[in-house]
C-alpha cells in the first residue's frame, strides 16, 4: 500500500501531510485570537499571577498533548478522543467526548469569526464573520492540503506580529521589572481560573490527532508533531506574556481591551497599532480555519457510528474530504455568528475542551507499555488537571457545560434504549 487512503476501503481519506504540515496546523489552531484575548480576563482573575495560570495551563496542556499523541499513534483514525474512548473505555465515553468536542469548538468556531469581524470592520462585525465561515469552509472543501498551505501563511503573519510586539516593548523605556511581582496578589481560586481560561489558548493540538487518517506514517509523524507544536506556542506565550506586562503591569493589563494594541501605544509605537490589529484578525481566521477542519472529522467519525446522521460519513471522491459534514459545520456556525454574540461561548468551550481531553488522559492509562503508554504521572495529571480547571472556571461556563453534556447523555441513552428495545 501507498498510505494515500486509510483503512476502510474507497471512502477513506487521503494521507497526504507530513510533519511540518501537522506542526503548522498545530500552531495555527493554537497560536490564533486567543493570546489577543485571554491576557486580559486571565489577568483579571489572577492579577500578578498570570504568568503562574500559564505555567500551570502549560503543564496540563502537556500532559494532554502527550496522552492525545500515544493514542493518536495507537488510532490514527479521524476523531481523536472520540476514537480514543471508543476504543479504550467504551461508546459511551467516546460519545461523551465527541459530543463535547463538537458542540463546544461549534461555539468557539463563532467566536472566532465574531473576532475577525469586530478588528476587520467593527461595525459590521456579523456581516464579516459569516463571510469568514463561508470563505473558510470552501477552502476546506476543496481539500485539506490547501488548508495547509494558507495555514503556512496564517503561522507566519501571527509570529510576526507577535515578534514586533515583544521586541518593541522590551526595547522601550515603559518596562518595569516590578511588574512581574509573580502571584503575590493571587487567590488560588484565582490562579485555577487564569489557568483555565489560558488553556483555552493551548487546545489546538488536537487538531493534529483529529487529522489522523490524513498524515503520512502516522505513528512517526503525530508524536512528533504534536508536542513541537506545543513547545513552539508556549515559548510565543510566555514572551508575549512577559512583554505585556513588564509594559501595562497587572492592573493595566486586567482593565484592557485590547492588551497587545494598549502595550504597543504604551511603548510608544502608535504605528505598530494597525498591525497588531491585522494580526488578531489573521490569527482569528487562522484559528477558524483550524476548527473548522477539526469539528468536521470529528463529525465525521461520529456519524461513521451513526451517533450522527450517517449521511455526515461521505467522503467527497475528488476532493478526498468529509464534504457534507464540512458543509453543515460550516452552515451552523455562520448562522451562530450572524445571529449570537458568543463572548460566553468561550468559557463553555474551555469547559468542553477540558472534559474531552479529561477522556483522553483516562484513554492513556489503559494503554500498555507494548502500545506506547506514556509515563505514569502523564495521564494522572492530566486527569486531575482537566477537571480541577474545568470546575474553576466562571460558574456559568461550569453550569450551562454541565447542563449540555447532561443532555448529549440523555440522547445517547435513549438511543440505546431503543436500539435495545428493538
């Protein structure tokens, strides 16, 4: 075999990324509009502990990028953690973890495209969003390598803009070494919840497990992949970081808006302004691209199990991509991004990513040394970690995530009853 198809006969999609295009996809789900949003509201629950919530978030994201990359390697198949359960702790977990994956990233894929339009045109904000998704579904639609490419671009711009804006500040004359007073002023409680809402910022990787029947030697390619990715973010985070607040301090940067454009006029660089503007739109769309493409092989995998309308598993015979769950991913997020404003759908998304990766850390402890199991502690951290972030977080996040999983359960075990019954 040439590993352009994966198993499953014709209707399997084709393995056509290696690993700087994995990497790139990582980085693009995960160096998007988050860094140019969650600075402020991180700084606001933890103050002087920022940069502890980042370590902290850091951490668990590792743990999670580990455990996804064994199992990625074990099932390369699309779907991650909806595979991963499936397979180690049983349907209902795999079902569990697929439904939070698609109805939370469904959320933040509106959010993200809500993003774009409040920098490209903010008076039109809703308008440009839908033309976003439309835009970014087609170029998905006409095949992932393309998605690729244009991620390539995406990557390059963000790291630019970013890079301006750590080497402008730390050059000006408005830095103060006090500022990184670290966590003198943090609750714990507050800690947990800048770490959670930080994490949001880090779950991108799991784009790379989703893509999994869709890289070249996926056993080599995945782990590698997965955790350059992530190495990569974090250094990007941290100076960014660091940068903010040596210039605007805690305070300043809690009351923020727009944190990185605030830091810039602060330094006395009103004309980097336009261009870290430019760049939260490019990272946004960077980011939507990402999410787009991962809910939809999720969805696609659900629907192979007929946890979803089972006409959701076509694969497209020219294109090689799962066309008609791209076409209603895409359709219900444009709809969302018309019609809602999803500034809370960011702390139900952070819940829902927890929880799924919550099923990928007890996936990894089932795996025995001859299949990859990472290191003990891996999975055990993670575990612990995704939990004790995801019930920090605001309690209306906790809540209403609660309340949809509940439901996702519900179905489920009613589906089965009938099945049963039947």
């Amino acid at each position: 075999m040439d590993g352009s198809a994966a198993p499953g006969g014709p209707a399997g999609l084709r393995r056509r990324l290696g690993v700087s295009d994995a990497v790139l996809i990582g980085l693009g789900s995960m160096i998007g509009a988050g860094i140019f949003a969650a600075l402020a509201p991180a700084a606001r629950a933890a103050g002087s502990g920022l940069l502890a919530g980042l370590a902290l978030a850091a951490v668990v994201a590792y743990c999670n990028a580990t455990s996804s990359a064994r199992l990625a390697a074990r099932y390369p198949s699309s779907g991650g953690t909806y595979v991963y359960g499936r397979e180690r702790l049983g349907p209902f977990w795999g079902y569990l973890a697929g439904w939070s994956f698609v109805v939370g990233k469904t959320a933040s894929c509106a959010a993200m495209a809500l993003t774009v339009g409040s920098y490209v045109w903010p008076g039109h904000a809703h308008a440009v969003a839908v033309a976003a998704v439309v835009a970014l579904t087609a170029v998905n639609y006409a095949g992932v390598h393309k998605s690729a490419l244009l991620t390539r671009v995406v990557v390059a711009l963000v790291l630019a803009a970013l890079a301006a804006v750590v080497v402008t500040t730390l050059a000006s004359g408005a830095v103060r070494a006090d500022r990184l007073d670290i966590g003198a002023d943090a609750s714990v409680g507050g800690l947990l919840q800048a770490a959670g809402l930080l994490f949001f910022a880090f779950a991108g990787y799991a784009r790379i497990a989703t893509l999994g029947e869709e890289v070249r030697d996926p056993a080599r390619t995945i782990p590698r992949a997965v955790p350059i990715a992530l190495g990569i973010t974090l250094v990007v985070y941290a100076a960014v970081a660091v940068s903010v607040l040596l210039v605007l301090g805690p305070d300043g940067l809690a009351a923020s808006g727009a944190p990185l454009t605030d830091a810039a006029r602060a330094a006395g660089a009103a004309w980097l302004v336009p261009v870290v503007r430019a760049g939260a739109a490019v990272a946004a769309l960077g980011s939507l691209l990402a999410l787009i493409l991962g809910v939809s092989r999720t969805t696609l995998a659900m629907a192979r199990d007929r946890h979803l309308p089972p006409a959701l598993a076509a694969v497209h015979p020219r294109f090689g991509v799962p066309h008609r769950a791209e076409l209603l991913v895409g359709a219900v997020v444009a709809v969302l991004a018309a019609t809602a404003d999803v500034r809370g759908a960011i702390g139900f998304s952070s819940f829902g990513v927890l929880v799924y990766y919550a099923v990928a850390n007890a996936a990894a402890r089932t795996l025995t040394p001859a299949e990859g199991r990472p290191p003990r502690w891996v999975p055990v951290v993670g575990l612990a970690g995704c939990l004790l972030l995801a019930f920090a977080l605001p309690p209306s996040a906790v809540l209403t995530g609660t309340a949809v999983l509940a439901a996702g359960a519900v179905a489920y075990a009613l589906r089965h009853g009938r099945a049963g019954r039947g």
